[in-house]
C-alpha cells in the first residue's frame, strides 16, 4: 500500500529532472518538518520554513510531475519519508533507501477532493 500527504505545497522549485525542491503547509499554516532533519519523526507543528522543513520530491517516473504520479520524498541528510507498514500507520523519515513503504502517490486536489472524485 502506499501513502498519501495531504495538505498544500508551500514551495516547488526544480533542483533536476525529476527532482524538486518543496516545503509541505498543512491547512493550521504550520509546516511539516523531518525532526532532526531526518533519522526520526515527522511532525507539522512549525511556524516558518527552515531546513528541517525542505525536502526533495523525486518524480519516478522521471517525467513531469502530475497527479497519480508515484514519488519519493527525502530530507537533507539523505533519509525518505516513511509509511509504516505500508500505510495506515505512522509516517517518520527513518529509511535509509527508497523501498515501496516509502513511495507515495500525488493526487491533485480539486476543490478540496481529488480529482477523481465526484
């Protein structure tokens, strides 16, 4: 299974082909950090944008980034977000290689749904 974030994108910048640079706002306006700029938890309770708070979104596929595109999401020191169990559980920025527990699958949102959704 694979994991979703939602919230709003708060930063993108290409850093390569496949590669952006982002910070994630969740709808409070904090922001999503990697603890420890990864090796650990992953929390949304700051304020503002620092390191901790900017990650590199790699596009798989490698292509241009739209919506059911599968990605990856890692911090400055070089660890991946993480799902738990393959979802349905914790996220944290544990992983020291991208396996499928840490591929996650963008959705554009639409009026707050997907666009898939009616």
């Amino acid at each position: 299974m694979r994991g979703s974030i939602r919230g709003r994108w708060t930063h993108s910048e290409s850093t390569g082909a496949g590669q952006y640079g982002i910070s994630l706002g969740v709808a409070s306006g904090q922001y999503v950090t990697a603890e420890q700029d990864g090796g650990g938890a992953v929390n949304a309770d700051r304020s503002d944008i620092g390191a901790w708070e900017m990650f590199v979104l790699t596009d798989l596929n490698g292509g241009s980034l739209v919506s059911g595109d599968e990605v990856t999401i890692s911090t400055g020191t070089g660890h991946y977000f993480h799902a738990a169990n393959g979802g349905g559980s914790t996220l944290d920025a544990t992983a020291t290689t991208a396996g499928v527990t840490e591929h996650f699958r963008i959705q554009r949102l639409n009026g707050g749904r997907r666009n898939d959704q009616e």
